[in-house]
C-alpha cells in the first residue's frame, strides 16, 4: 500500500504530520504537499506558469516534497510521474477547521481529494471541526480516526468510482467521539462581512471579514453528526449535474430550432 | 433589473465585453471582474490577504470595476456591498473554452455563478466551446445565444434556489446552432502530461502540458450536446453529495461507539 498525503496548509503543518504518521500504519507514505498555505483556494490546475518541487523534511526528520502548486496541483504533479512508484490512496489534511456543507468547492482539503478521484484514485479529506480558539490542535484524537476510516476502506474493498469521502472529525477534549455517521453533506451558514480599512495613503482595501460560519444542524449531515460529537463520513461526487431541475428546465419553452 | 457581469479571464477579456453589452438589453449591467486571468483557479475566498477594487474602462468606453480577487471574490464583494445597488442575477464569461464535465469545480467562470447560488442570488456561467486554434473568437453568436437563456430565465421565473445554470455554446463557423438541449454533466477526458524543463541554471521545473481535454460523446450530456451543434444547458447544484454511495457506506461496519 502506498499512499500519498498532502494538503492545503502546507507541508510543514502539524495536520499534515499527524496524518502522515498515521498512514504509515498502513505502509508507504509520501509526501507531496504546498509550501505555502493554500486555504479557501478551490480547485487549481495551474498551466499558466510552471511549478517547482523541492525535497523536504518533516518536523519528525521523514523526507518530504514540496511544491508551489495548490494541493490539487499537488496530487496532479504526483499522479502525472512526480512519484514514480504507484500510488493507491491520495489523503488530504488534517485540515484544522471542519470542510462542510458549501465549504467542499472552496476547500484545498477536499479538492485535492477530488483530484486523486478525478485521475482514479481512491480520496479521502480529513479535517478537525475546532474553533478558532482551539488552537493549537491536538491531532491525536483525528489522526487515530483517519486510521480508523483507512482500516474500513481497506477491510472494506475500495470507494465506487468517481466517490470521494469528505471525513469531518469533532475536536473533543477529554471526551471520546461517540461514534462515526455516515452523512449527506449539510448547509454552512457563512458570516461573511465587508471589511473597509484605508491604507496610509488614503486609499481603501477591503477585506473579507465577519464572524466564523455555522451551519444548520439536521440530522443526517455533516454539521448535523458532528454537533452530536459524531464523526461524520460524506461520499462526494463530481457529478453536480442538480437533477431536480430538469424537468422544469426541460418545460421551459426553448427555441428548439434556430435554423431558418 | 441589475446584472453583475464577471469573468475569470480579467476585465478587458472580449468575452466579457461581448456578455455585458448582451446583458444590457435586460436593464442595467454592473461589471466587476478581475485585474488578471484566473483561468482554473477554482472556487476562491481570499481571507488571508486584503483586496483592492478600481474604477476601469471597458474597451466600448463603459466603466466597469476590478479586483485583484478570484471571480469568485469578485462575486463576493459585490454582494457584500461594494455594489450598492441590489443584483438581481450575476452572469460570468463569455469563457473562451467550454467548461464541460469536470471542469466545473475547476473553473473560475462557473465557480462565480456558484458563489451567487451561495448568496441566493442565480447565476449562469456562459461558455463558448472553441478549440485553441480558433483564436481569435467570434463572441456575436454565443452571445446571441446568451440573451436567448436569459430571456427564458425571465420568462419563465426563476431558478430553483441552490441551482446555477452552467451554458456551453457550441463555436460555429456560419453554421447556426442546432437548438438548446437541458444536459446532465458530462465526462472531460484530460490528457495531462508532465512536462519536465531545465532551468538556465540546472534545475528541474515542471509544466502540467499535453492535449487539450476532450469527452465522452453520449446523448443527454453537455459534451454529446455540443458535439451535435447544440447549446447545453446544464443545471448545475451545491450539494456535491454521492447518494448512490450512501447505502454502500452504511454497510460497512464502521465501530459505532468509542465510548468504554
């Protein structure tokens, strides 16, 4: 088994660390993360300039490399001949805030899972759903669950093609996780606020502020399970075709023929 | 009536200025787009970093806005208030290259039209499917072909909320187009390749290169629509959830309470 870790912090986050040791359990780990954080930074195929990869080392002496691509650049450079010797499961994270609901698109966590999807690999996002206020992380407790997932995946067989799961972890402290769910995924609510400052010269720059978003707490998603204290485990597909609106768009009086 | 008009390929793009002078018939259009191209750059929300907005010109002499952010932010900051006035549909592209299959979650044209869906406010991602040697385009028809959708957005209400519309306009050459076609997703077929150069000074950098994608021609979908001469339409949702995995997933014997 040889597995490719990476995510969108950067290579020298004690997410990625955590995760990294977590998966040698379960053979050869690589390593082929950022060196910047990428965070909120969506899903990148840079071909508009040419990317670098450097070797690194990890806060625990592991080689490591490293590259000025997003994530998603980060697996393509990995799957495309980067790492020679083949690899079986790409994981992404630990990413130090919950990935859910809207989050899934904008997220460099869980679009470099979608990447490894995309060239047919299993992927597998893991994130920690702490506050802000929680930091510094503890990863034990989210590094033992990715194990935990890996162990059904593998006991399990493999993802259907074009699956990728969206794994969200509650950041307890003392408690034990109640248990793990399977979810659809929810709906963030994001707080988001113009914030208008004005440089030294007078000049305005606005930034995008507001408080930390929530989320609607229902039972059988993402946010729902893990306000329970649930580990919750979301299959996503890349498929976002919204089959609802079909027929009614389909009843829509088009021009059906604009030949003469 | 007050459209925004976006793109992911910078403000004085001709797609754009063939979109916003199509957008006009409608009531009064609002650009705010980005300062450079952001093609493939995913769906973006720039916290880490401030983000300036200038007064331009388009290059029919029109004001319009930019913003060192991401189509996406450009969406955001217009919605959180940097256009003062209510938006009541925002409009991204025309795109030079259509955005079919899996590009959706790549693409800064229709990862604009989600950040509206997001707002609850409808968006559409407006394509034209060229290949790269069609340069330089043609915007009249595609263009054309956008009035047409909007028309029957109005005419026939609205979107269901958390629905975009992502349009592929096929690139005629004095043909017309067939008609439009309501499609589900396709499938891209990318054909990466890695592409290793040598720097002045010895070291190794990376291109990601190879041919430019194509898909898989099946009935119903927006690649089979456009490879017929059609205009897809295709709507398009936020909830990336595998519900065809969702059983699967649940008979894994996942370990259901942690607690001792």
């Amino acid at each position: 088994m040889h597995i490719l870790v990476t995510n969108d912090d950067g290579v020298q986050a004690p997410g990625l660390l955590a995760l990294a040791q977590a998966m040698r359990k379960f053979g050869k780990v690589t390593v082929l993360a950022p060196d910047k954080n990428w965070s909120a930074s969506g899903h990148v195929k840079t071909m508009h300039r040419p990317m670098r990869v450097y070797e690194t080392l990890l806060a625990d002496g592991t080689p490591a490399l490293t590259s000025d691509g997003a994530p998603s650049d980060c697996v393509a450079l990995a799957l495309l001949g980067i790492v020679e010797e083949k690899i079986d499961l790409v994981v992404s994270g630990i990413n130090p805030h919950g990935n859910i609901g809207h989050d899934v698109t904008y997220s460099g966590t869980v679009t470099a899972a979608m990447e490894a999807v995309i060239a047919g690999i299993p992927g597998i996002a893991f994130s920690v759903n702490s506050m802000p206020e929680d930091s510094p992380l503890d990863y034990g407790p989210s590094a033992q669950a990715a194990q935990e997932i890996v162990e059904r995946l593998l006991a399990n067989g493999s993802l259907p093609k074009d699956v990728l799961l969206n794994v969200n972890v509650p950041y307890l402290k003392g408690e034990a996780f109640k248990g793990i769910q399977v979810t659809r995924q929810g709906l963030r609510l994001y707080n988001d606020e113009l914030v208008r400052r004005t440089d030294p010269h007078g000049r305005p720059y606005y930034w995008i502020g507001g408080d930390f978003p929530t989320g609607v707490v229902e039972d059988g998603t993402d946010y729902g399970a893990l306000s329970d204290g649930y580990i919750s485990v979301t299959p996503l597909q890349l498929d976002l075709t919204a089959w609802q609106a079909m027929d009614m768009l389909k009843g829509w009086k088009w021009q059906a023929d604009r030949r003469p």
